[in-house]
C-alpha cells in the first residue's frame, strides 16, 4: 500500500525520557519575555478565528518586508524554514540539486522525496565551502544548497566562494538560519543577484522554534513562483501575529543573541582543542562521547558519515552549558571516547 520511495525513509526520531538538558536541536534556551508574549495575546484577542488566514501571508511578509527595508514581494514565509525548502527543490528548471556535505539534512530529504538526484560537493578538510567545485557541478542543477554558518559544523562560509557558486547564474539557496549568532548576513546580494534565495528563520535567534515560522528574500520572480505552488494556508494568524509583534521588539532579540554569544566563546574556550571555531548557537565536539552524555541526563545530537565520533552542542542557559562542561571533562579523561 505504502510507496517503496516512502517506506525507504526513517521514522523521526525522539530522544525518550524525560532528560534534565536538552542541547540537542539549537533552539534558544530563551522564551520570549512574558510582556511580549500577552502583547501577542493582546491582538490575538481582537482576531477572528473563524477566517482563513491572508492566502498569502501579507501581514507577515510586510511587517518582515519593513524590518529589512525591502518590499513584500521580496519576501515568502512558510511554516519553518523546512516548508520553504521543501518548494525550493521543485521551483526551478534543472536535473539535480547540489549540496556541500557535511550539511543540513533536510535538503537532500526533500530532493529524495520528489526523486531529484542529489549531488554532493564535500566541504573541504577544514569545512570552507569549495566554490570552484560546485560552481562546476553547478551546471544543469535545479538548484544549490549552501548553509552559512554551517550546520553541523558551525562555521560561517567565505563570501568570495559564495559568489563563485552565484556567478554561475544557477539558482542559490543560502540558508542562513543562524546569521544573527554570527552578526553577518549577506542577504543585500539579493539585489545584485536574481538567483539568489536567502533563507531565515524565527527558530533561532528570536527564540520561537515552536511558532514554526521561516522566512525567504529574493527577487520578485523567485517569489512569485513560489507563491504558485505554496500550501494556500500553511501560515496561520496565531503565527502571523506572533511574528508581527516579535519584529516590534527586535531589540530583546539581539540581546538575547549576545548572551548566547557570549556563552558559546566560553564554551569554546573551556573545551579547547575538542571544539571547533562557531558562528553559531552550537558547537561542533570532537568527542564521541554522546551515549556518555545521555546517562548524565544531557541530549546532545550525535553526528555519523564524516563526522562519525563528533557531537553537536547547543548553547543553552549558563548552568546548562556548565553542566555539559563538567560531564566532557569526566568523560574526555577516558580515553575510550577519544578525548584530550
Ligand atoms: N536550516 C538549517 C541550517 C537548520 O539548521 C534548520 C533547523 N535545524 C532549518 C533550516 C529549519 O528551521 P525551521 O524549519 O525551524 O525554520
């Protein structure tokens, strides 16, 4: 009954029980403050539930169009990021899609499940994006991948391999989901360059992974197709709202980021040669040390492939991260899980 394409993918996966630290998915260990959240409640109040939401999300795309200084035609929301990067695969002409691993996996997910080959363009040995290689590979691809800082590896991606990659003229995905943490963006490119999506979220830096709400800028074209095939209602008004007043108080949002900013240089620091350089809210360990981690009641992401051997932390609250420092000490001692 089930397709084979269908039944060749896993199940998601959650970590049972009931763990006291969960470093595992780079939210923000931050909710939003009480007096932004009954400010939402507040408009709420005033909206009927009855009606479906604006068809194309206009009073989200506006209020993020005013925040970058762009018009809404420049701006696509979907439900997470991930619901945009599902109809980047399927927008645009080509054969394949690149990727740059080790990466997100959700852009080869999406291309496996509409049966579009995935080709893959390694990072090079120290994770710098080899722009001259994709920008070969870049020929008769629907559309490249790039995620700037990097996920799992936390680094941000030189620009100048970037714009290899955009030169080719070929359609660009720049993922940058965690900018904020690494206070640079190259977003403006859009203007330069037709080809170019840039994809953000509310996830991260603003603290609001459970509202489910990301966002593209691009060139009106891009927009316009993707308006073309996009879910109708995917973005409801409870989120729309969320998002509207969250841009009202931006400020709360970089100072939070500052904070996550902070503890991660620390956490950078304390774990020395096991942790790689990040401009994200997380860090990538040279520590296989994730089942160790899990019986001190500490989730972090295990990595395999090219990373076999390596975790991904998040950068939580200050006794979170301490908790997860102590745990690495004791467990990097043992010489079993290849510490120092
Ligand atoms: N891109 C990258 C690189 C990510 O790490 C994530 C979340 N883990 C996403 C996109 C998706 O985020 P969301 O769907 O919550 O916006």
């Amino acid at each position: 009954m089930i397709s084979e394409l269908v039944k060749s993918f896993q199940p998601y996966r959650v970590v049972e029980g009931n763990y006291r630290i969960r470093l595992d998915k780079n939210e923000s260990p931050y909710d939003l403050p009480g007096e932004v959240k009954e400010k939402i409640f507040e408009e709420l109040r005033e909206i009927a539930f009855n009606r479906y939401p604006h068809i194309t999300s206009m009073p989200a795309r506006e209020a993020i169009a005013d925040f970058y200084g762009v018009s809404p035609d420049n701006v696509a929301v979907g439900n997470g990021s991930d619901e945009l990067l599902s109809y980047l695969v399927r927008l645009f002409e080509g054969n394949h899609i690149v990727i740059t691993p080790p990466t997100f996996g959700m852009y080869s997910f999406y291309a496996k499940l509409n049966n579009v080959p995935v080709v893959e363009v390694p990072l090079r040995e120290d994770f710098t994006l080899d722009g001259e290689a994709v920008a070969k590979k870049a020929k008769n691809a629907r559309v490249v991948f790039i995620a700037s800082p990097n996920n799992p590896t936390g680094n941000l991606q030189p620009e100048e391999e970037i714009i290899r990659v955009l030169e080719t003229g070929r359609p660009v995905v720049l993922d940058e989901a965690y900018a904020e943490f690494a206070g640079k963006s190259l977003w403006k490119l859009i203007e330069e360059y037709p080809n170019l999506v840039v994809l953000r979220t509310f996830s991260k830096a603003f603290g609001m992974a459970g509202i489910r709400v990301g966002y593209m800028l691009a060139g009106e074209e891009i927009v316009d197709a993707l308006y073309r095939i996009k879910s109708p209602f995917s973005v409801g008004i409870m989120t729309m709202t969320a998002i509207r007043v969250a841009l009202r108080h931006a400020d709360l949002m970089e100072k939070t980021v500052r904070k996550i900013v902070e503890e991660r240089e620390r956490m950078g620091r304390k774990l020395g040669e096991l942790a790689y350089p990040s401009d994200a809210n997380f860090l990538l360990v040279r520590l296989n040390a994730y089942e160790e981690l899990l019986k001190r009641g500490i989730v972090v992401r295990k990595l395999s492939g090219r990373l076999e051997g390596h975790i991904r932390v998040t950068v939580g609250r200050r006794w979170e991260n301490d908790a997860f420092l102590e745990a690495v000490e004791e467990i990097a001692g043992d010489s079993d899980v290849g510490g120092l």
